[in-house]
C-alpha cells in the first residue's frame, strides 16, 4: 500500500469512527446536552463539499469518509433538534417551596 493510498484509506475510517463515537454518546446518556445543532450541520455540509471537490465519486474511501460521515453529522443534528423540541414541549412542574 503506497502512502497515497494510506492516505485516503485512514480519514475514511477515523471520521466516520470519530463521528459515530459522538452519535453512541447521545444515545447511551439519552442526552443532547452539550451538542451543537450548527456545528453538525455544517460538518455535514463541509463533507458533501469535500466529497464533490475531490472528484473522488466512485472511490469507497471517499463515499465512506465523506458521505457516510455526512450522514452521521446530520442524524446527530437531527438527533439534538429532536431532543431539544422535546424538551421545550415538556410541561415544567412548578412546586411551591415551604419557607
């Protein structure tokens, strides 16, 4: 394997891997709490955008590093703005604090 192919091989399983680490936390703690729905999104977006600079569209390192990990970036946003307007529909309890 040349360093060129090293090269392509090693983003295309550290950033879906990276990404689906973050996507395992929301959904082992159940929360969102800490996840930023644009940052996300934007990574997503900067993956299409890598994935159609490169001109690498039949190459599994690049379908799977780019457009894979687009795919996980924008669950885990999708993900946090579901689990956001959950919360804002929640009724909140208000309890009377005895003095």
């Amino acid at each position: 394997m040349t360093l060129n192919q090293i090269a392509g091989v090693l983003p295309a399983l550290v950033f879906p891997t990276a990404t689906a680490l973050q996507l395992l936390q929301m959904v082992k703690s159940r929360s969102a709490a800490g996840v930023s729905v644009a940052t996300w999104t934007l990574f997503g977006v900067a993956n299409i955008a890598m994935y159609v600079y490169t001109e690498r569209y039949a190459e599994w390192q690049a379908v799977v590093g780019m457009l894979g990990t687009a795919l996980v970036d924008f669950v885990i946003a999708g993900l946090a703005m579901a689990a956001r307007s959950s919360a804002a529909t929640k009724p909140s309890v208000n309890r009377a604090v005895a003095v």
